[in-house]
C-alpha cells in the first residue's frame, strides 16, 4: 500500500440543488489511506458534497477523480462500475427496514457476487462480528439500539470490500462512548484494511481522534477555505475562521 | 415568601428567602426626564406572563412626547420578577429608539436581561428578501408557472412510464433481474391478502346490480334478464373497476407509503449508491405483482359478483337457480370476458406505477408521505376511470367490426 497516490481528486466542483449553488470552487485531493475529514459549520452543505462524491448528485461543472479516471463525465456503465467500489453509511443510517441484519449485508454480495447462498451468509455473519454485532444477524434494523444500527450500517457498506468508506455524521445522535467506539472501528478498518475513509463530521474530537486530512467548507462564501490535516490546520491555518471552529472559539 | 428547609445530614434548618417570589406587585412605569435631554425609564414590580404589563405603544407615546429627548436611560432597582414579556418589551423599546435615532444606555437593567439580549442579537435576523425571493404574481405568472410546473410533472411521468417499460422488457428478455423474495412477498400482499376485502364488495356490487336491473325489466316481465344485465356488467366493467379501486387504495397507497418512506430515509439513496436500480429492485416485483394478480382476482370477483345477483333473484324475485345459470351462461361471450381480463390488466398496471411514482419522487418528510400517498390514490383513481372510458368505446368499436 503506498501512501501517497491521489486517490480521490476534485477539480473545480461545483454542486447545486437546480439554481442554488450550495459549494463552488472545490479543489482537493484524498490520498490513498487517508482518514479525510469534510469538515464546516451546519449547513454550510457537508452532506450535499458527499453526495457529488458518491455519485448521487452530478457536479454542475467541475469533475471528480478516482484514481485518475474521471468519475461523473463517462458513459453510465463506467459510472456504475467505479461505484461498487465504494461503500456508503448515510446519516440516518439508510438501512433496508424490510430486511434483517443479515440480509442487509447480504444483498450488495447477492447481487454482485456469484457466491453460494452459504458463503454469502458467513461473509454477512463475518461481517457483523467485524463491527461488533455478532448474533444478531435475525434482528430487523428497527429491533437494534441507535448505536448499534450505526455499526450495521458500516457492515453493510463493507459488505463489498470497497476500497472507500463514505461515512455521513457517523456520531450524530450517539452517546459519547457510542461515538468514540464507533470512532475506533473507523480507526481499525482503516488501518487493517487500508480502506481510504471519508467522513463528513463536526464532532471535533472525532475529527482529531481519526482524521489526517480535511477539506473545510465554509457556508456563507459557499467554498472551501482550506484543506489539509486538522491538526495541523488548528495550530497554523492562516484564516481565522478555521482556527475558530478547531477550537471551538477559543483563540 | 420565607421558605424553611431541613438539610437531610445535619438536620439544620436553613431559611431562604427567595428574591423572586415577594409579595405580588404590578408592573409599574415611571418616568423623568432630565434638561439635559435624557429619559429615564424607571421600571418597578414583577414583569411576568401572569402580570398585566402595560403595552408598548404607551410607553413609545411618552417617549415621542418628550420632544427634546436624545437619550434613553433604565432604572430597574425595584424591579421584581421578571421573564420573557421584560425582555420582549425591552427589545421593543430598543428597536423603536433605534427606528428613531435615540440613543439606549442599557447599564441600568439586570445583568442577566442584558446577557439575553446580546444572544438574541448575534445572529443578525435574516432579512426578509432572502426568505421569499418569490413576489406577488400576477394571474398570468401563477398560469404561466403551473402550465410549466405541469409539463413538468407530465414529463416526469412519461419517463417514468418508459422507464418502467424497459425494465419489464428487460426482465423479459433475461437482463434484468427480479428479487424472488421481494417478488413472492408482493404477489402475496396484492393477491392473496386482497380476497377477502374483494369477495365481500364484488358480491355486493352483483346483489346491487341485481336490484337496480330488477327494478326496470319487471316492468316489461323480463325479470330473467337480470343474469345477463348482472353477468355481462361484471364481466365487462364492474369486477375490474371495483377491483382496481380497492387495489388501488389497498395496494397502490401501500406501494407510495413504502417507497415514499424508503425516500425519508435514504434507503433508496443506499440503493442508488450501491448500484442497484431502484426501478430494478423496486418497482418491478410490485409493478409485475400487481399486474399479474388483476386478471386473477377479477376472475373471482366475476364469481362472487354474479354469485350476488343470483341471491338476489333466488330469494327475492323468485327465480330458480338453473334457470339464472343457464340464462347467465347464455348472456356472458368469451368477448365479455376477455375484455374484462384485459381491462383488469390495464387497470394493475395503471395503479402499480402511480402508486411507485408517487412513492419514489415523494418529498422527504413525513408530510410529503402522507401528500404522495394521497396522490397516488386520486391518481390511480383518476386514470381507471378514464382509461376505462377509452377501452370500453375501443372495445365497442372493436366487437362491432
């Protein structure tokens, strides 16, 4: 695993619902490995450049890059195919209430694999027992704590073996053990594996704790003030406003 | 108010007087200005949402009345209680002498009003340009907006349709793949579980049907023509139209609910993301379900309807039974019945696609479930009975060829 090939790049981004610009002007580079933070104030539009990432809103100028190749501007099979490669944890965890623990994880494999119905089942089982949730492969999502459908959801978006992990607010909502566990797992996965992680989030300790790279948006010039690693943008990044929020306003 | 407390470890007895809770005064106002041109407000008694507090218009009377005054001044050392009502009264007066150009020298109220003030101030209120950036339209504009807005939604719908055909075909040809659980289940809900609910308004739609024919053709002693007038209307119109509106509260509002509330919580998106086609994973089971369960369920509801019309003539018009049968398998031609069958067909198709369009372009709130559910049902409702219209005028041209 070398660590220093761009692995998610974007040029000039620009990301809109119909005519209101949310973020314009994006310009990053995630390296592969990296714990990469999108960072910024509420609303200042985190979620909405994730989706423009993970292919769930088109850029209305600009492209994104995975491993060189472009993401958004190549024909629809080409987009679908860079997509299995990642997997997704939304905020709301976005599970399939109709179905189990198990089947949830089981579906991306079903649909994409040739596995045998048993093998199938033991990589899902694996797979919860990876983020803690062994024996609770029958249980519907609905039946499980806050805490725990989190942890399924990251199940599930490993369920593939994606060489990227989005994660959307992974702690909001969670108990501060919940949310350093959770943390934790972020952390493992990220280092046994080599899965490069991008996580949007404004939980300063989960940004220190797990990130090495960010991007921080800003909501009222809707653009990026700077990016880089937090910690390092805490002690030296020239606009104050950066240094404002990784301190929680005490400069 | 004097209030005595026994501590739970020592047993001494604390006294406390509660600064808040002194006898009940009422708000009081006074004023004094000075030559140098400043008003001094002198606030007194308890301002609380049980007191009667004096407006804000009197006291901006006597703030314009003062005609040589710059400068606004507070005096709150008999002030008692206070709470919200001080504090919006005081926003009041700030903003109105700001309106006004005078100067406010807030020093003289409580710490603690001052401090709340600051944090309503911090972030600026926003202004009302950004919130509505739509004016006043003329009556032209509204049409001119809704005629797009419709263009649009027909549009969405002619994709949609199209996109549902190419899937089917898809499916057809061995492209595209159906989840059998997803698909049995589906069959399930719209076929099996749907029976009950159908036998019991089908019979009564023929036992209706029955009386309404029996009424007019006994005038003419043409009673047992009520089983052909019974049979064919089912056969032709009623059991798939009666079918297809249960279906389509039953079935058609499910399939906007569910898909609409797999939109609130992103589990579409999670679909979408993963690569799997919503239309693929979705649609189809319930479309192909519904589709194919119609023609069933009329072929029963045909039997239960003409199970109803002849009860009524067993019972009430003294018909026999072999007689009724036999007239009501003399009417009834496998034209009757295959229109039935097809209208049936339309029908499920018609209720399956509104019901999953309506889900899946559903807003992302609970309220907007509840609106596209709403509308998948009048949807439905409104595209039976006009394709019904179509395909029976199509029908009668067709046979009389």
């Amino acid at each position: 695993m070398s660590n220093k090939q761009p692995h998610i790049v974007a040029e000039n981004v620009t990301l809109a619902y119909g005519t209101n610009i949310i973020q314009r002007g994006l310009n990053f580079t995630v390296k592969r490995g990296d714990v990469f933070i999108i960072m910024g104030g509420s609303g200042c539009g985190k979620s909405t450049v994730m989706r423009g990432l993970v292919g769930l809103l088109r850029p209305t100028e600009g492209e994104i890059y995975y491993e060189e190749q472009p993401f958004w501007n190549v024909p629809p099979r080409e987009h679908e195919r860079m997509k299995r490669r990642f997997g997704v944890m939304y905020q709301k965890g976005a599970l399939w209430s109709s179905m189990t623990s198990a089947e949830n994880v089981a579906l991306p494999l079903e649909e994409y694999t040739d596995l045998s119905d048993r093998q199938i089942k033991k990589i899902a089982s694996f797979k919860l027992a990876l983020v803690g949730l062994a024996g609770f492969e029958d249980y519907y999502p609905y039946e499980i704590s806050g805490g725990m459908q989190k942890r399924l959801a990251v199940a599930r978006a490993m369920s593939l073996d994606p060489e990227i992990l989005f994660f959307d607010e992974p702690s909001a909502g969670l108990d501060p053990l919940s949310s350093r566990r959770l943390d934790e797992l972020i952390m493992e996965l990220n280092q046994k594996l080599g899965t490069t992680m991008v996580i949007v989030t404004h939980e300063l300790t989960s940004i220190f704790e797990v990130g090495n790279n960010s991007v921080f948006l800003d909501a009222a010039t809707r653009t990026q003030i700077t990016t880089g690693d937090p910690k390092v943008l805490r002690d030296q990044a020239e606009d104050p406003r950066v240094r404002e929020f990784l301190t929680r306003g005490k400069l | 108010m004097k209030r005595i407390q026994a501590d739970p470890k020592t047993g001494n007895e604390t006294m406390t007087i509660e600064q808040y809770t002194t006898e009940p005064t009422p708000p009081g106002v006074e004023y004094t200005s000075t030559a140098s041109g400043v008003l001094n407000i002198r606030l007194s008694g308890n301002w609380t949402l049980n007191e009667s507090i004096p407006a804000s218009e009197e006291i901006f009377r006597k703030i314009s009345h003062a005609k040589t005054v710059r400068d606004i001044k507070f005096e709150t050392s008999a002030l008692g209680a206070w709470d919200t009502v001080f504090l919006t009264l005081i926003k009041d007066i700030i903003d109105y002498c700001r309106d006004n150009r005078l100067k406010v020298d807030q020093k003289g109220l409580p710490e603690g009003v001052r401090g709340l003030l600051n944090l309503a101030d911090t972030v600026p209120e926003r202004s009302k340009e950004d919130l509505s950036t739509v004016e006043k339209e003329s009556i032209l504009e509204e049409i001119g907006r809704d005629t797009v807005e419709f263009l649009h939604q027909t549009g969405i719908l002619v994709t949609f349709i199209g996109k549902v055909f190419l899937t089917v075909g898809r499916f057809l040809i061995g492209k595209a793949r159906v989840r059998r659980t997803e698909l049995v289940f589906n069959i399930q809900e719209a076929g099996v579980r749907g029976v009950p609910i159908v036998s019991l308004l089908t019979f009564l739609v023929g036992v209706i049907l029955a009386y309404v024919a029996a009424a007019q053709l006994t005038k003419f002693g043409a009673k047992i023509l009520v089983a052909n007038l019974v049979g064919v209307a089912m056969a032709r119109e009623m059991a798939p139209m009666i079918t297809a509106v249960i279906m389509a509260g039953r079935t058609g509002g499910a399939y906007a609910a569910q898909l609409g509330t797999m939109t609130v919580n992103e589990e579409i998106d999670a679909f979408r993301t993963l690569g799997l086609p919503p239309m693929e994973m979705l649609v189809l089971p319930r479309v192909l379900a519904l589709t194919l369960m119609m023609p069933f369920l009329v072929v029963y509801a045909n039997l239960m309807g003409n199970l109803g019309g002849a009860v009524v003539a067993i019972f009430r018009l003294d018909i026999g039974a072999t007689e009724y049968f036999t007239a009501l398998s003399q009417a009834i031609t496998w034209r009757d019945f295959l229109e039935g069958l097809i209208k049936s067909f339309v029908y499920g198709w018609l209720v399956a696609i509104s019901g999953c369009l309506k889900g899946i372009y559903s807003g992302r709130s609970a309220g907007a479930v509840g609106t596209s559910t709403t509308a998948a049902v009048v949807m439905s409702l409104v595209l039976i009975v006009s394709s019904s219209a179509v395909l029976t005028a199509f029908f009668d041209t067709l046979w009389g060829m």
